[in-house]
C-alpha cells in the first residue's frame, strides 16, 4: 500500500527502531525528567505506530504526508502526557491521542466549512459526551448533552452533524470476491424512476417530429426558462405567433406519447 513507501515525509521507514516494552518505560521515566535525546528516541521508536493509524484512513483521499505529521503530534502529546502509574501499554494509551489528533485535523479540513462558534459548540459537546457516556454508562442523547451544556438540543444536534467528515458516494461499504458496494449503490433517487426515464425518451422522440422552428421554440420555453415574449424578440416574430406555435407543437407532443 502507499503507506509502506520506504520514503514517507522523509522518514526512511525499512529503518525505524523497534523498542521493547522494558526499553520504552526507561525512555518516558528519562522523558518525564526532562531527557530531551530520550524523548526524541521515543518518539522515532514509534513511528511505526504512526504509519498503523493513518492506514485507518486511508479511503479518505488524504494526502499521506499530511496526515503522518498530524500523527507525529499526537504521538508527541501522548509522550507528554503518558502516566507510567496508570498501568497500561504506551500504545494503549498513543493510539487513541494520534487518532483524536487526526480526527480533529480531518474536521478542521472538512470541505464544508463550519463556523468558529457551531465548532466550538461541538467541541465541547464532545466533550460532554464523554463525560455523561462514563457517568451514565451509555451513550447520551443530544438532549442530555444539550442539558448539560446549558444549550438548545437543536443546535447541538446540528453542531455535531456539522463536524462529521463527508462520505465520498464511492467509499465502499463492502467487498467480496474483488467486486465492491458503494454507497452510491444503496441510495435511490425517487425522481429518476423507470417510468420518468421512458417519458424522458418518449418526449425526445416525438421532439424529432417537430418542425426545426417547433423544436427550438419549445425548447427555449421549457428547457431554458424563456417567456413568450423574449422568444419572439429573439426570433423575430410576434408572441402571438410564439403561442400559436407552441400550443400546436405540444398537442402533437401529447398525441405522440
């Protein structure tokens, strides 16, 4: 895959170093200490980790780089902020830090563009989640979040779906044998029916039977918005004679399907 690339923001990566769980726990006590050189060593020590993350997100069109940077500082702030007492593995605690990282570069970046105050409103509706989700030991509404923060549940509910990353309609949902399902596959369009596609062809058939003047009349009336009276200004002839002309061309359209 593209995230194998030896080469990846200058990162020679058939040369990272591998650290055992006994040598990453020496690193962040000498980290914590203020050992600048441990830190840097932690932090090439698990670059690996990095490039395992971003492969999560690889169907987003990201650009790779980009997205290895914004892992690296989640990585740094893991390393910053990894209590050795807790009693969990560094990379139980990194992993979820550089995907928050990503995740809030990804929303920041998002093609629709959200407004400082509706983002901040989700920031900290997040935030509430997580909090009410421990205290109530399941997932909250909006309108409990919206409680909590002292907000409308409308306009948290409308912040929250204003930071979720658009869906290409070609992400595949599913994939089996080599052939994929897009999400373009399961969504119906009610206006593009069978029967509105066969009107559609009728029409164009009984519109090649009219006259060529019959033809672009009723095409400037119905296909590009014009009245009556432009397309007699445009044609030269009087709008009488454009409203003679088109009822005739239309009841012959009528006749014709």
């Amino acid at each position: 895959m593209y995230y194998n690339k030896v080469e990846l923001c200058g990162v020679n990566t058939s040369k990272l170093k591998t650290l055992t769980t006994e040598e990453k726990n020496e690193l962040l006590k000498k980290s914590k200490n203020g050992d600048l050189h441990a830190r840097e060593e932690l932090i090439s020590g698990n670059i690996r980790l990095v490039l395992s993350v971003i492969q999560r997100f690889g169907s987003r069109g990201e650009d790779a780089d980009d997205l290895f940077q914004v892992g690296c500082i989640g990585l740094i702030k893991a390393i910053d902020n990894f209590d050795l007492d807790v009693g969990v593995r560094f990379s139980t605690y990194a992993v979820p830090m550089i995907i928050g990282e990503i995740r809030r570069y990804l929303r920041d970046n998002s093609m629709i563009r959200v407004s400082r105050s509706q983002r901040d409103l989700a920031y900290r509706a997040l935030r509430a989640k997580e909090e009410l989700s421990l205290r109530l030991s399941r997932d909250p509404t909006d309108a409990e979040i919206a409680a909590e923060l002292g907000a409308g549940a409308s306009d948290v509910t409308e912040a929250l779906t204003s930071i979720t990353t658009p869906l290409s309609l070609y992400e595949p949902v599913f994939s089996e044998g080599g052939d994929a399902l897009y999400l373009m596959d399961q969504i119906s369009d009610d206006k593009e029916n069978d029967e509105a596609w066969i009107d559609n062809i009728a029409i164009g058939e009984a519109m090649k039977r009219l006259s060529e003047r019959e033809r672009s009349i009723i095409s400037m009336r119905f296909f590009r918005g014009k009245t009556q009276m432009e397309i007699a200004d445009e044609i030269g002839i009087s709008q009488a004679q454009v409203s003679r002309i088109e009822k005739g061309a239309l009841d012959r359209i009528r006749k014709q399907i």
